[in-house]
C-alpha cells in the first residue's frame, strides 16, 4: 500500500496487518492491525513520527524512497511495534536525529541497543519548529509504558498519539468512517491495553483537554476526523458508572458447574440482570477483557482440580486482576469431589480488585435443590445490590 496524504505536507506512511491474528503471544487479533507511521514536511526540516513493526519494515522503506532527507525520527513509545525498524531508518538517514523521551531513550537503548549520540531527548511541553509547522510534545506516562509521550501538531491541530486511541483492525480505509464498526475494536484495545492504568489516563485526558484537536492520528487503527468520538467513549470507559452486568467466566469437567452456571444465569436475568457468560475452554480473551470495562459484578465458574481452582479459572482471575475493572462485586460458584481451597485461591489472586466478595457457593459433587435455591439467594443479592447503586 502506497503512502496517503493525510493534508498538506503531511503523509500516512504505515503498513496494514490483514493477516495478524496474536499480539504480544497473548491479545487476540480478530480484525489485524496497522502500525502507523506518518511523515510531515516542514518548509525547513523533515520529520519522521514512530516506525512500523519489524516484519513490516520492508513496506515503510519502500514508501520512504523518494523521501531525500529526514531531519528527525519521533519516538512515542518504546514497544517494538512502533520502534522496531528505527535502526533501518537510522542506517537510510544517518545524520537524523532520534527524539524521544528521556525515559524511551534508556529502554530504545536496552531493547534496539541504538546509540546514545542519535538521540535527543525532549521535556513535557517543548516544542520543535520544522520551519512552517510545529511540533509540541506532551508526555501521557502509562498510556500505556511510563517513556510515552504524544505529538501534537499546533498549525494543523492533529495530535499524533500512539498507543493512545488506538484500534486493533486491518483496513484500506485511512478515516474512521463508520463510528460504529470501529468502536468494538477500539473498546477492545482499551480493555486489553489502556484499563489497567485508567485512573492516570484519566489525568492525561485532562491533560489534552486543554488542546484544540481537529484529528487524532494513532499508531494503531484508523485516523479519527471527529476527535470527539474516541475522546467521549475513553470518558465513559473510565469515569462512568459501571453497568447492571454481571460477567461470568466459568470452565466445567463433568457438567457440575455448568449446571449450576446455567441455573444461576437464568436466576440473574429474571431479576433483570444481564450476563455476559464466558466458557473458558473456548473463549476469545479479548471478548472477556472488553465485558469487564463495564461490569459491576465478576461471578468465576470453577470445579475444584487438585485441591484448588481449575487452571483457566485461575487465569481468568489474574486477568480480571491485571486489567483491574471498575467492578464493585465478586463472587465464586461451582464444585468438588472431597475438599479443597479453591475459594482461598481466588480471593488471594486478585488483591488489586477494589471489590465486595459476596459469599461463595461451592457444592459436593453434583448440584442439590438446596445448593439451586443458594444461587437464587445469591442472584437475589447481586441485583439488589445493583439496585441500591442505581445501575443501568
């Protein structure tokens, strides 16, 4: 794909992933991914923003044939997706200069081992003038390392923002043109990514409110030409109240817990509570992450395997715990054969979870009408206590 002039001066020049399908060897990648890299020329100096991921530094070199000179190298972020190929455009434009944070600096030298006399480092708020147009620097640190920092583009009011807004999905479209197609995606990449630092990204969102953004141009994903879409949805995910949602991510081995989870889910749903249920043995972890941006309620399924919780219900809490939701109540169903410390497992593996625990039900072997009527109580309690926080 050849570079795409996003105005004046001013050019796409990244790669579109269609065939990625894992990130990280862990984040799911249903749609792909871009890495974006964009090149504005000043009337004196010529500036490269981020790089590309290694595999797709090929492409980038090819669009950057007819580009004679750049004076400058940005780097947002560390993470090798961005700054992968950076050595391959150092070695094509040897007198440019690399600008990062000092923070970045320390860990593009641990991780590419680029030497110190290609940087120059850059303080919160500096600016750098390319001549006709200027460039002002801002840090956003957990956005989402400590090194990051985004660019904003004072003449043309486009704030270059990396990891921050971005969206995991492969198009030919440069422009968000359908907010709806790319909101799911964009949800996603803040659940998987951004949530576990929301409470300072928050202060970074006040932080660009001070700013005039006409666009926002990620490094990952479609750039938006109405700002205000991606801006409001990061308000809600961080700052609103959580929904009258209970998640449940559940694994069963002889039907015990799953009898239970399905007795338990249609308990919640005639008191008006929905559920979002996850089978652990097939579910895509993504979808998990984006249910817990919202949920007021986590409910873990598990049988009970060698005295504690089943493996993928064990993951499903240090995940919950890692990505650390805005949930207000836990709680823990399923079953065992002889004994065990399946709820003493759990409950120490998400110490990060500012959460209620609501009193577990286990049951021995397979399910009484005594341990179905629990579930009643325990799903009478749940929407009541939705109810009290006036969840929607």
């Amino acid at each position: 794909m050849k570079a795409k002039k996003i105005k004046d001066h001013i050019y796409w020049m990244g790669s579109v992933d269609w065939d990625r399908r894992l990130f990280d060897a862990l984040i799911p990648l249903p749609d792909g991914t871009s890495y974006n890299s964009y090149l504005i020329e000043g009337s004196e100096k010529t500036v490269l923003l981020d790089s590309v991921d290694p595999s797709m530094a090929g492409e980038l070199l090819s669009k950057l044939k007819g580009v004679s000179r750049i004076d400058y190298l940005i780097s947002h972020h560390a993470e090798q997706d961005h700054s992968g190929t950076i050595p391959l455009i150092l070695e094509k434009y040897p007198d440019a200069k690399l600008i990062s944070t000092p923070k970045a600096k320390g860990m593009l030298i641990d991780l590419l081992r680029i030497p110190d006399e290609s940087f120059i480092t850059v303080e919160d708020g500096e600016t750098l003038s390319l001549g006709d147009k200027t460039l002002k620097f801002i840090y956003t640190p957990w956005v989402h390392w400590p090194e990051t920092m985004v660019t904003y583009l004072e003449e043309d009011r486009i704030l270059f923002s990396c990891d921050f807004f971005g969206s995991h999905i492969a198009t030919s479209d440069l422009y968000v043109t359908d907010e709806g197609s790319v909101y799911g995606p964009a949800k996603r990449y803040f659940a998987e990514i951004m949530m576990p630092f929301r409470n300072v990204i928050e202060k970074n969102l006040e932080k660009l409110a001070l700013y005039d953004i006409e666009m926002i141009a990620p490094s990952h994903g479609q750039i938006y030409p109405r700002p205000a879409f991606i801006i409001d949805a990061y308000r809600e995910w961080i700052l609103g109240p959580p929904k009258n949602t209970v998640v449940l991510p559940y694994v069963s081995m002889h039907e015990s817990t799953k009898r239970m989870v399905d007795h338990f889910v249609s308990a919640l749903v005639e008191r008006s509570v929905r559920v979002e249920q996850f089978n652990l043995e097939v579910t895509d972890i993504g979808k998990l992450a984006m249910a817990l941006v919202d949920a007021a309620t986590i409910v873990i399924g598990t049988p009970t395997i060698l005295a504690g919780p089943h493996p993928y219900a064990a993951y499903a809490a240090f995940l919950a715990n890692a990505l650390r939701p805005k949930t207000k109540f836990l709680s823990i169903i399923g079953s065992y054969g002889w004994g065990g410390k399946t709820v003493e497992t759990l409950a120490g593996m998400v110490p990060n979870l500012k959460v209620e625990v609501i009193d577990p039900i286990l049951c021995k072997g397979v399910p009484s009408e005594d341990d179905f009527k629990a579930l009643d109580e325990l799903a009478a309690a749940i929407a009541e206590k939705h109810k009290k926080l006036h969840l929607n």
